[in-house]
C-alpha cells in the first residue's frame, strides 16, 4: 500500500458526502499504516486563477506572457508563490494522490482546476511527459459525486459516455503529467438516494481502498506510439499492429473506430 497520500478535496460543506467519502478514505487508509496528508481548498481559500501573482520576482516576459514557460522557470529558480510551494511540497512526498470532488459542469469545481493549473502548472512545459512525465512514479485517481443517475452519462444518455467525459482530466492532467491513473471511484447521484444505498456506497469505497494499490491502473498509450517529429501522430508500426481491432487504442486515439468501452472507467481496458 502508498505510504503517504494526499487527498485533494474540494467541497464547503462538512456535512456532504463529499466530506464523508473523503473522511472515509483518511480513516480507511490510515488504519493500513498510511500517512494521509488533506488539501481542503474550500478551508485553505485557495487560489483559483493562475496569474502573474504566482510568480514572485516578476515575469522574464511580460510582452509575451506564457503561464506554463514562466511557471516552470519560476519553479526551477525557487520564484513560486508560497501557497504553490506547499502543495508541491505534499505531491512531492505522496506516493498516491486522490482527488475528491462533486462533479461540476462535467469536470472538477473551479477551485480544483485551480490546483491542477497553478500546482501542475510547471510540468506543463516539460520535455518528459504522459508514461515519461515528471510524476511516472505516483498514482492517482479521481472520487466524486454526480447529481444525476449512472444512465446519464451511458453511451445512450443525455450527457454522454462517461468515459469520454474523464477523458481530458485522466489523460490530459494526470497522465500527461505521468502518474498512473486508478480507475475513477464514481457515487452516483447519492444526493438522492437513502441513507442505506449512501451507507453502501461509502462500504463499497471502504473496501476498494484496502486493495486499492494492487489494482491494475487505467491504459494510455504510451508515450514511444508516436513520433515526435512527425507532429506526435502514431507511428506506422503501431497504427499497423492495431489495424485489425475492433475498436480504437483509446478514447482520443480511436483511429476512426468505436471507442474501447469502459477504457477510462475499468483497469486496463
């Protein structure tokens, strides 16, 4: 089991399942011998813009401004805001990361993304990044709640497939940034739901994390499938090896097929 784990939390109320879930995780992995270390953004006030604040000593160009040049610049000189420092200090120490949430507007709340982009903001513009990134020694997952039935995001609901939804956050953050990432613990709509079926869930996420970092973590393709100096498409080789399939390598790279089902929701789909 990862010794030291941070939960990045971002919910106001105490008295949510959010707060529950995130409770149940702290105690659950602690008990395993775990060190568990909580970021709560909402009780932290922290941050959500990424600006020129972040970055003390000034900007090295103003006329051109980049966030992710000069946050990587700033970072490797020691120039990052305080409140920066810190929650680079807790990612440097955890060996898995958990992101608790209530689902907003089919993406984490403004306050989360926040943390993404001025805490993971420097490993924007690395050279090492998704199965090579910076964080390819960590795992993380994504836990949150939805105010809606699981049929909503099927690939027949009004929403749409769950897993294109995860998409951009599981492989766009978290793998291009090179952790591995666990399959999403997902509470459907428990706001409507008794108290009984909310009890199972939180059972349910009780158990799961007691084998949690035996399971196998999410497929991305791996960075070597494409060619860098053809613009990162995927090489021959590879496209050639994958003709034959049914469906596409991932949800993004589907190659004109039928996405892989349950590729960003399952363990090595």
């Amino acid at each position: 089991m990862a010794k030291k784990v941070l939960i990045v939390y971002a919910h106001e109320s105490p008295a949510s399942f959010n707060a529950a879930a995130k409770d149940a995780a702290v105690a659950t992995l602690t008990a395993q011998g775990c060190t568990v270390e909580v970021s709560d953004l909402y009780a932290m006030k922290f941050k959500a813009a990424a600006t020129t604040e972040d970055i003390t000593g000034g900007v090295k160009d103003a006329e051109n401004f980049s966030y992710a040049k000069e946050i990587k610049l700033a970072s490797e000189e020691g120039r990052l805001a305080d409140d920066i420092k810190k929650e680079q200090e807790k990612l440097k120490e955890a060996d898995l990361v958990i992101f608790q949430f209530p689902m907003y507007w089919s993406s984490v709340p403004a306050i989360m993304k926040g943390w993404m982009d001025r805490v993971l903001g420097f490993t924007y513009a690395q050279e090492k990044r998704y199965s090579e990134g910076i964080f390819k020694d960590k795992k993380a997952m994504l836990s949150f709640t939805t105010d809606c039935p699981e049929s909503v995001y099927s690939d027949t609901g009004i929403n749409g497939d769950i897993n294109v939804t995860l998409w951009p956050l599981q492989n766009g953050i978290l793998n291009y940034c090179g952790f591995q990432v666990f399959a999403p613990q997902i509470f459907w709509d428990p706001a409507t739901g008794s108290p009984e079926s909310r009890s199972s869930m939180l059972e349910g996420w009780r158990t799961r994390l007691q084998n949690l970092c035996g399971e196998a973590s999410v497929y991305f393709a791996p960075l070597d499938y494409f060619d860098k100096e053809k613009g990162f498409l995927l090489k021959p080789e590879v496209k050639e090896k994958y003709a034959s399939k049914e469906s596409g390598l991932t949800v993004g790279i589907h190659m004109g097929k039928p996405l892989p089902a349950n590729s960003q929701t399952k363990a090595g789909v």
